[in-house]
C-alpha cells in the first residue's frame, strides 16, 4: 500500500432487518453494500466523482455476521490506470451480539478485530469526470 491512495473506513451495527437467514443470520450482499459504499467515497477522495463499480474479484465470505454485530469495513485504492480504480476492501467483526434468548441486549467487544469477508474490486472513473488528477 501507499500513501498516495486513500483509505476509507465505515462502522455499522447490523440490525434485524440486515438478518436474512435463521439465526439472525446476515447475507454477504449486505457487506457488499458496504464495500460498495467504501468504493464510492474512496472514488470521491481521489477523483473528486462517484465514479462506477465496475467488478467485485475474489470474493470470500470468512466468518458468518448476526443482526446486533458491529461490523468495520475498510476500503484502499491499490492500483490507479488511466480511468480505473483497483480497490481492496476487508471487513472485520468488532463488536459480537450475544446470541443468549436472556439477554437480548448483550454484546462483547472483540479484542482481535475477526475478518468476515474481503474483496477486490474495480471502479471506473471517467477521464473528462475527474476533477483532482489532472
């Protein structure tokens, strides 16, 4: 990595309506929501527009996330070509909900961050759209 490229960082709690399976179980789309996301500010931090996200490569899903999990989802631009973005994205489980029926409200923060899913991805910008490079 270097320092020339931007990093971008969300947080978020999956709530119920994230919960998609038994268990309160959460689907992956909901991290490539996230991803996604990360892709857009990271394309506005260097590129000064939104760009488009092109392709997702190497998807894994690691560790299963629960509605009430808090999630961190970090975003780097790897690569710069003339008109794309090369991107990593990795999200971590920072916070875990108790999954205990007689106390629905407790949670344990996590002191080794765990890694529930990373990516690689490829944003477009577009060269007339690019205001910060020129």
């Amino acid at each position: 990595m270097t320092d020339l490229y931007p990093e971008a960082k969300l947080r978020v709690r999956m709530s119920s309506q994230d919960a998609h399976y038994a268990g309160k179980l959460v689907d992956g789309a909901r991290i490539l929501k996230l991803f996604g996301d990360l892709a857009t500010e990271l394309t506005i931090r260097y590129d000064g527009d939104e760009g488009l996200l092109r392709s997702y490569d190497q998807v894994e899903f690691l560790v299963p996330v629960h509605s009430g999990d808090f999630i961190e989802a970090i975003g780097r631009i790897i690569e710069v070509g003339n008109t794309s973005r090369k991107m990593i994205f990795e999200a971590y489980k920072v916070i875990v909900a108790v999954q205990d029926n007689t106390q629905e409200s407790a949670c344990d923060i996590i002191r080794s961050p765990i890694l529930v899913a990373k990516a690689f991805g490829t944003s477009v910008v577009l060269r007339k759209k690019q205001r910060k490079n020129e």
